[in-house]
C-alpha cells in the first residue's frame, strides 16, 4: 500500500486502515440499515412519531457535526469562519436554498417510500438516481456520455422495471398489506428526480469554490431545517400541538435520525477518497445485503425476476462508474 494514503488507526484492531476502505464499509453498513431500520421504526406495533420531525431533527443533528469539525479544525475559528463565508457573503449563501429546499423533499419522501415498499424494492428502485443525475448532468453541465454508460442506463432501467413484476398475488414487490405500491413508487422515482437535479445544480453552482463540505453542510442546513419545519407545520402541526414535537421517539427513532444525518457526511468521505468502481461496488453490496435482511425480517419473497433485475441494476452501476479507457496511442513508423 502506498505511503501516501490516508489511513486511521482502529485502536481495538490495533492496525490502521485506508480510510477509502473504512469510509465505504461504513457507506455500505449506513446505506444497508438505513431502510431496514426505518420500515422496523414504522411497523403497526410501534408508536407512530412523526417523519416530518425527523427529518428536521436530522438535519439539525448533521449541522451540529459539522460546526463541531469546523471549530476544531479551521484555525480562523467558529464564529469568524460562520461570519465570513455565511453572514460575509449572502448571494453564496442563498445559492444553496434551492438544493437544500430539495434535499428536504427527497428526505420525507423516503420515509413515504420506505413505509410502501420493502426495503429490497427501495434500495434497487433507488438507484434510478443515477439516470437522472446523469440526464441533468448532460442538460446543464453540458456533460457528454459514451455508448457504454448510456447502455448502462438502459439496463439500469430494465433492471428496476423487472424487480417490479408480481407473480401470482406476491412476488418481487410488495406483500398482502404491506403499503400501496403506487404510493411508494411515485415517491422513490420523485424522490430520484429530486436528487438528481439537487446534487447537479450543487455541483454547478459550487465549482470552482474554495468553502469545506463541512461549512457547505452548515449552509444546506439552514435552510433544510427552515423548509423541514415549514412540511411540520403544514402536514403535522395539529399532532405536534397535540403530542409535541418528539412523540413517539424512542431508541430505535433516534438511530434512523442518527443514521440518516451521517449519510450526508459519509458520502462527502467517500466522494474524497474513494474511486466511482468502489463506490459501485458498495452500492451492489448493500443491494444484496438488503435483500437479505428483507427476506430474514420483512417475509420479502425474492423472486427469479427480482434476482435477475437486481442483478442487472448491481452490473448497470457498476458499468456507469467503470472509467473510461484511454484513447489508444499506435506505435510509432520506423
């Protein structure tokens, strides 16, 4: 392993790892549990809390991270960094309230997702952020695609569309009672719409900026929190009058909120130091993962046709992140 790469020490392990290899076990582990953990947090058993609530207060919660890793690794200090780059320069500020507005939209659209599909179903139908990620990419960045990841597309699309066939009254969706599938569709694919266009427009308006992911969480934050308690008030105000605004929260709701507010920050981790193949290769890996948690816990039926269209959604990503090879350089006439 070269010298140069950058590693943490594990002090149970008593070694020290890459942290591009530590960052995607923990992006596989987040992007795994992350579904599960919250169709177990909405099963008729339970309380009901209010996913409205958690959105707001993971945003809040991920904010909080953030200042924290700010203020112990920016020199200027909190305040002075806090006044420069948010209060110093607003039309920057205000740039990011239309990712943020969106980020927030496709937050509580997982949970409407989640709770009408069985997290197998979600996790392969998710990944149709990647043909919309890449649409806008080609639309407003004026990116241009090779033949192989615009077949990748096709089969990404193919694959989704396959997990989708019912046979009989069960199949590769959902269970008698489980949710309407239509319901959690709708909210996946608007949800997929949402970030692609968020993360592309972030990348746009972003480049060529010097600012930390970290104060750039701050900022998305902001506003994330003001629009998270704008969907409170409209669709859950009278319950939060009622109940208040954790009702509900228990132990196993505090660990979606967690897990949802390290997402973000994850990725930014992996996006740093890890390569497209591996984070393909992560995503695949917590297809499969999925699927079997979802058969062990959920009664999820894994079918031919959704083995098979999983298998094409895990192959299509890998295909989209693979590089593309270098143009070849003939040998030069003697």
């Amino acid at each position: 392993m070269p010298d140069g790469v950058p590693k943490v020490r594990l002090p149970l392990l008593g070694t020290e790892v890459p942290i591009k290899y530590l960052s995607l076990l923990v992006l596989v582990l987040q992007n795994t549990s992350l579904a599960l953990i919250v169709k177990g947090s909405q099963t008729a058993d339970r309380v009901p809390y209010l996913s409205t609530s958690a959105v707001v207060t993971s945003e809040l919660m991920k904010m909080t991270i953030c200042l924290v890793i700010i203020a112990t690794s920016d020199p200027r200090g909190l305040t002075t960094v806090l006044h420069e780059e948010i209060v110093g320069k607003p039309v920057e500020t205000l740039k990011l309230l239309v990712p943020a507005g969106l980020y927030t939209l496709q937050n509580n659209l997982a949970y409407v997702a989640i709770a009408n599909l069985q997290p197998a179903m979600y996790q392969v139908t998710y990944q149709m952020k990647i043909i919309t990620t890449a649409l806008f990419s080609v639309a407003m960045l004026g990116k241009e695609l090779n033949r192989t990841k615009w077949f990748s597309l096709l089969m990404l699309v193919f694959g989704v569309a396959m997990v989708q066939i019912k046979t009989g009254g069960g199949g590769g969706g959902n269970d008698a009672g489980e949710g309407n599938l239509f319901v959690g569709l709708t909210a996946v694919l608007t949800a997929c719409v949402s970030s692609g266009f968020a993360g592309v427009y972030f990348e746009k308006i972003l480049k060529g900026t010097g600012s930390s992911i970290w104060l750039r969480n701050v900022q998305l934050g902001l506003f994330g929190v003001m629009f998270g308690l704008f969907g409170v008030w409209s669709k859950d105000g009278d319950k939060v009058a009622e109940r208040g605004f954790f009702q509900g929260y228990d132990w196993l709701v505090w660990t979606v909120v967690a897990n949802q507010a390290a997402g973000g920050l994850i990725v930014a981790v992996v996006v740093k130091y890890a390569d497209n193949i591996m984070k393909g290769f992560a995503t695949s890996l917590a297809i499969i993962l999925s699927s079997i948690f979802s058969y062990m816990f959920f009664n999820f039926e894994i079918t031919p046709q959704f083995t098979l269209g999983a298998a094409l959604v895990i192959y299509s990503v890998y295909l989209y992140g693979k590089p593309e090879a270098p143009p070849s350089v003939g040998l030069p006439k003697v």
